[in-house]
C-alpha cells in the first residue's frame, strides 16, 4: 500500500478512498502522511463521527488532515427517508442476508437515527443481534439500553452544544415531526442552525417538516435536571402560543404540548390562543400515556367564565383520565354532568367514548346508559347520524348480551339519504357481524366497495378503519396488506402518544399473529401497551398471552395467565368467550401432552361455537386434528360446517385434511348431491343416524333415504361400509405415488 501511495504522489494520481475512517489505523496515518507531507491528492469520505473515542489514533490523523488549510471540507446533511430506506435495506441483505425491511420499520429507523450514516450502520447491527430485523422498530429508545457505541457516536455528535441547545434538541423530541416555520417561531436561528450542523435535525416524509434524531434527543434529555427541562419546555410552549394567536394553526401535538407546559400569557389574544389550544388538546391528553394530566386541563376549560362552547370534550377527557386511574366513582359523578349533545361530533365522541367505559363501569354506568339511551332523540331528523347510531348498537348488542341470537341479528340498513361516511360505518359493521356469522363472501362484499373508493391504509375514520381490520384478520382476507397497515399506523401512535390507537392497533397486530401462529410477534405486539389498558382490553390481552404461552411450549405460563381470567364469565363478549377461553384450554392440553383432554374439550365445545362463534369452528377442527381426531373425522366435519358458513379458513383446513388422506378412488363422493355428500361425511365420522338427523334437523326417516339413494349412485352393498371409500382411495393414491 505504501508503494501505491508513493507512486500515486510522485505520478500526480488521484487516490480516491470510500470510508477512509473504516480502515486500520496505520493504513489511515499512511494516507495522510502521504497527502500532507508528499503532496498526494486524495478524495474521500469519512463518517461525520468515525470514532468512539477521540484517543483512537485514526481520528488524530484525520483531525490533522481536516484542519490543513489546503484541505475543503464539504459536510453532507442526514440522509433523507428513502436514502435511509435504501441503506438498510443494502446492510441488511450485505451484512446479515435478510430481505428488505417494510415502511414502518424504515421509518422508525429514520425517526430514531435522524438520517446519520454512522448511527444506521449501528442500529441495523443491534437489529439484527437482538433479533428485531423483522419487530416493528429496530431499536426501542423507551425500553432498550443503547449499545455503548451508540451512546458513543451520539455524545460525539453532542459535544460542541450547550445546555440551552441541548434544552432545545430534549424538548424538540416531543414536538416533532413539526414544521420548519414553527421552529424558527419559537427557536433561535443560532440554535436551529448548529443543530442542523450537527445533523440532530433532518427532513420528515413532508420536507416542510423537520423530526429530531430519537437517540440524540434521549441522550441529551439524559444529561439535563428536571428544572432546566421545564423551563426550556414553558419558553417553547409560550412562542408556540404566540404562533397561534397570530391565527397560524398548530398540530395536534403541538397542541397537547402548550395545553400541558405554556403558562398563563399575559398578552389578551395569547390567552384566548391557550384556552382555545386546552379544548382542543385535552382528549388527545386523556388518551395520552400521562392521562392524569388531563384533569387539570379540563378544570381550566370547564371553569374558564368565558367558556360558552359545550362541555362534553372535557367532562370525556375527565371519565377518561379517572378511568385510567381506575378511580370508577369519579367516572360516574362525572358521567352525571354530561349533557345532551350540540352537534354530531359531540354525539358520535358520547356514543363511542361511552361504549369503552361501560364495559369496565359495570354497575356504575347507569347514567351513561340513560344519556345513551336517548340517544336516537338528539338528532332525530339525521339519517346519517341515525344510520351510525343503529349500526353501533347492533354490534354493542352482539358483544354485550349474550340472550342475543348471533345467527339472525342483522345490521339496520343505511336509511335514504345517510352520507357516505354513514353509510360506510353501517357497511363495515355489518361486514364485522358477518364476518363473526361465518358468512366470508357477504363480509368480503361490504369491506370492499370502501375500500375501492378510499383505500385501506387512506381510510380517514378511525371505527371505519379498526371495523375493516377486525373482519380482515377473522376471515383471513388480504392479510399482507392488513399487516403493513396496522404496523404503520401503531407505530405512528406510538410516536404521537397516543395510547388509545396504540391499544387498538396493538391487540389487533397481536391477533393477527395469534392467527398466523407465530407467538413472537404475539408478545412482541402487547409488550406496546404502555399504558394500563381498560377492563375489557386487559381480558383480550391476558388471552391472547395464554395463546402465545401455549403455542411456545409454555404450560405453566399458560396456566398462569388463564388463572387471572377464571373470574370472567363465559356470557361475557355476547357469549363469544365461553369457546374462546375453551379453545386457549385446549391448545394448553395439546402443549401439554394431553391431547385426549384437548379432543374431548374441543368436541364438548363444538356446539357452543356453531351457535356463538362459528368463526371459530377451523380453528377448534384444527386443534383436533393435531390432538389426534382421525382425518376422515375431521374432514366429515369440514365438509358439514362448509355448507353451512362460508369461512376461507375452513377451505385452508378441508385441503390440508385432503391432503392428509389423498385422492378418492374411482367412486368418488363427488357423484352424490351435495346433502347425500354431507350425510356421508357425517356417517363416516361414526355418528349415527339420529345424530345426523339431529344436527341437520331432518328426521331419520329421511337421513336413511339419502343414505340409500348415496350407496346406489356409489354402487354399493347394504352393508358396505362408506369409510372403505375414503380408505381405499388413501391407500390408492400412496400405491400412485410409489409408482
């Protein structure tokens, strides 16, 4: 190398080095010796922070190279979203063989790296040795220590700013991504500059906006006290407060951030700014993961005597707040106090805000359910919203009273004249009651003209969207599609503290994986919950745990976790949770090498699921299959729950069953009526006639025809066994396969 470098200098050669800081460090100090005292020309890129420690030999080196006067020095700013998408993506194949990330994870690492080359290069390492290059963030800064080089890379990038800058970068972290404009507003031009010099700030998805490296700000918040946070974030909120009384608008979390920090101004239109910005922050702080912080804003509100506008957001965001504090005659004094509402929004945040609290006020509910009991007399003139509040009763019934016969309640048609965002509220609860019927291609049908027209991932209203998903994972319907969507949106909840969406969001990714079979991602989705979830969500989540324990083997963790909820009634969930719980016992018995106890639960349950939760039935045959039922058992049963439900996951498990047993002979079953076929099945599974005349509701009388009339078009004796079908076509299709 030496002699390259020579002949390079004394033939005027360029030397062009990619990464001269990656090298070792006598090849690093040759180079430079070579330009600085024999007068090579070079050309190359070093990271802006190449080293741990400024004693490493390398940075001595090229600090002199930097500071020669003959030397320029071109700094290049973080990568942008899609340069950072394309060179994790390149370390990730390079380095570790994996395949591209999706968009969620690239733009958490984004978020957390702020675009910096060196800090992508480390997060994309511990990804992979933390086995997070498929988790929905490579790195959590809320719950991961970061690595020592991390922290390294970062002081490094750090050390020229002063406390009052490092204030800035600390504080920035809860604002962003935020609008460049709002930033010069509120932050000194001084400052904005040296943090973007240092690469801490960098380009969001929309260019006009601006988002703080996560792992800079944490580090910097780290290294200040309490008192001087606070008065950094009262400074921001105040400028901020300015900003909106000139009539600029801010974002919502800008908004729940001068609700919490700005003080009381004392200039008259910054006052009206900040009382306007405390109604409109003070749900968005109920649903926060600091949901006390609510209840003094609302008191602001409520007893602000030039507060004329109605009540309802603030006395919700209190029942909120107490509710999460778990302080239930709180909720109900309050609850007391609410009104009757002024408009559709105030109508539609009652209807849905008080959905999600009766289920944990139990007794205590009584005045919402009389508010909500009025309900249809607060507008009764709008079809719309008519339309929206028949729909969410109809769903609040099926999952709340278990005297409810799910076969035959149906969802109120949209009434003449409902807009289309009533409409599609109507058509994807619906799609969500049918979907729980088993009736897949009806469930389908209604997802999909709303999705034709808006899109999934465009779908603007919240109930609309959290109803599509719900349906998606229960009929397994464009599940690849619904994956990506959800991980975006959670971890955009995340980032915006929002606990609210990140349950929601949460527990529906964890059901998902719950369906697909992979416990990982089962526990690596609820471990978002930040916050203690509601009554009902902890129920769903202590379940979807028994799962998980189960599938990874787990038998005592399992057991555990299915003792908290002993207390939780079969009737509950409109009577769906009976055979949920029942099928979480089963897959415990299977883990735990019971599978005698898992079959006879699974077919003492049965009944149970076709009336309540026919959606379950492929699961429950699934589970008795891998806990020993005879395939042409199961497949029996397949085939008599497909003519009844439509569910794609029974068509999944009647291939896998066929598959199992191999082709049918020459006289096939497919000759016979689609009754005779069924009563075959069902005979072939060893019950007998009055069973199957019980089961279809048919007389025996008739179950014997068909019977008859199948052995004739099958050319078979009377005392033919059917089953001798199946078996001579398995052992057939082997004799073929052998050939």
């Amino acid at each position: 190398m030496d002699a390259v470098i020579a002949r390079a200098a004394d033939e005027g050669i360029v030397v062009v080095v990619d990464d001269l800081d990656a090298f070792d460090a006598p090849l690093v100090e040759g180079v430079v010796d070579a330009v600085l005292r024999r007068g090579a020309r070079l050309i190359a890129t070093i990271r802006t922070c190449p080293v741990s420690s400024t004693a490493d030999e390398r940075f001595s080196a090229l600090q002199a190279l930097s500071a020669d006067r003959r030397s320029v020095n071109i700094t290049l700013g973080p990568l942008n979203l899609g340069d950072t998408a394309r060179m994790a993506d390149s370390l990730r194949a390079r380095h570790y063989g994996r395949e591209p990330a999706d968009g969620a994870w690239h733009f958490a690492l984004h978020r957390l790296t702020g675009g910096n080359p060196a800090l992508i290069e480390q997060v994309v390492a511990f990804a992979f040795a933390s086995a997070r290059m498929d988790a929905l963030m490579p790195l959590d800064p809320r719950f991961d220590p970061l690595p020592g080089r991390i922290i390294d890379i970062t002081q490094t990038m750090l050390a020229p700013l002063t406390e009052s800058q490092l204030c800035v970068l600390a504080v920035l972290r809860q604002l962003a991504p935020i609008p460049l404009s709002h930033l010069r507003a509120t932050v000194t031009a001084q400052t904005l500059a040296v943090l973007r010099d240092r690469g801490v700030l960098t380009a969001a998805t929309d260019r006009s906006e601006v988002i703080i490296g996560e792992m800079a700000a944490r580090v910097a918040e780290d290294r200040l006290n309490a008192e001087l946070l606070g008065a950094a974030r009262e400074r921001i909120a105040a400028g901020l407060v300015r900003l909106a009384a000139t009539g600029t608008p801010l974002r919502p979390r800008a908004d729940a951030f001068c609700a919490r920090y700005a003080p009381e101004p004392e200039d008259d239109y910054a006052r009206v700014a900040l009382r306007r910005l405390r109604r409109s922050a003070v749900l968005a702080v109920a649903r926060s993961s600091r949901p006390a912080e609510a209840i003094p804003i609302a008191d602001a509100v409520l007893t602000d005597p030039e507060h004329s506008e109605s009540p309802v957001r603030p006395l919700l965001a209190q029942a909120l707040a107490y509710d999460a504090l778990g302080r239930k005659d709180a909720v109900t004094r309050v609850l007391s106090e609410l009104p009757a509402p002024a408009d559709r929004k105030d109508a539609e945040l009652i209807v849905l805000t008080g959905a999600h609290l009766l289920v944990s006020l139990d007794e205590g509910g009584a005045p919402l359910r009389d508010c909500l009991g009025a309900a249809a007399d607060w507008f009764p003139g709008d079809t719309s919203w008519l339309t929206i509040l028949g729909s969410g009763q109809a769903i609040f019934r099926a999952m709340t009273d278990p005297s409810v016969d799910l076969s035959t309640l149906r969802v109120p048609l949209a009434l003449p004249g409902a807009d289309e965002d009533a409409v599609a509220y109507r058509d994807a609860t619906a799609a969500v009651l049918t979907a729980l019927q088993g009736r897949g291609a009806d469930a389908v049908a209604l997802l999909e003209q709303r999705r034709r027209s808006v899109g999934l991932d465009a779908e603007p209203n919240l109930e609309i969207y959290l109803r599509h998903v719900f349906a998606s994972i229960a009929l397994g319907h464009d599940l690849p599609a619904v994956r990506a969507s959800v991980r975006e949106r959670l971890l955009t909840a995340r980032w915006d503290d929002r606990q609210d969406l990140v349950t929601s969001f949460a527990v529906l990714a964890a059901a998902l994986d719950a369906f697909e079979r992979t416990p990982d991602g089962i526990f690596a989705n609820i471990s978002y919950l930040g916050a203690t979830p509601s009554v009902n969500t902890r129920v769903w989540v202590d379940l979807l745990r028994v799962v998980g324990y189960a599938m990874s083997g787990d038998v005592v963790a399992a057991n555990g976790a299915l003792v908290r909820l002993g207390r939780v009634p079969d009737s509950w969930a409109g009577g769906s949770f009976g055979p949920v719980r029942a099928l979480a016992r089963s897959m415990i018995e299977v883990a735990a090498g019971a599978p005698e106890a898992a079959l006879r639960r699974v077919l003492r349950e049965l009944p149970a699921a076709e009336r309540s939760t026919p959606l379950l039935l492929p699961l429950f045959l699934e589970l008795a299959l891998a806990a020993g039922m005879h395939p042409t058992d199961v497949l029996a049963r397949v085939s008599g729950y497909a003519q009844r439900f439509d569910l794609p996951r029974m068509g999944v498990l009647l291939e896998r069953v066929h598959g199992q047993l191999g082709s049918f002979s020459p006289r096939s079953l497919e000759v016979l009526t689609a009754r005779e076929r069924e009563i075959v099945l069902l005979a072939v599974s060893g019950e007998s006639n009055s069973e199957i005349a019980s089961r279809l509701h048919l007389s025996i009388r008739t179950v014997e025809s068909h019977l008859h009339h199948a052995r004739t078009r099958l050319g078979m004796g009377r005392s033919e066994r059917f089953d001798v079908l199946l078996t001579v076509g398995a052992s057939g299709a082997a004799a073929s396969g052998r050939a």
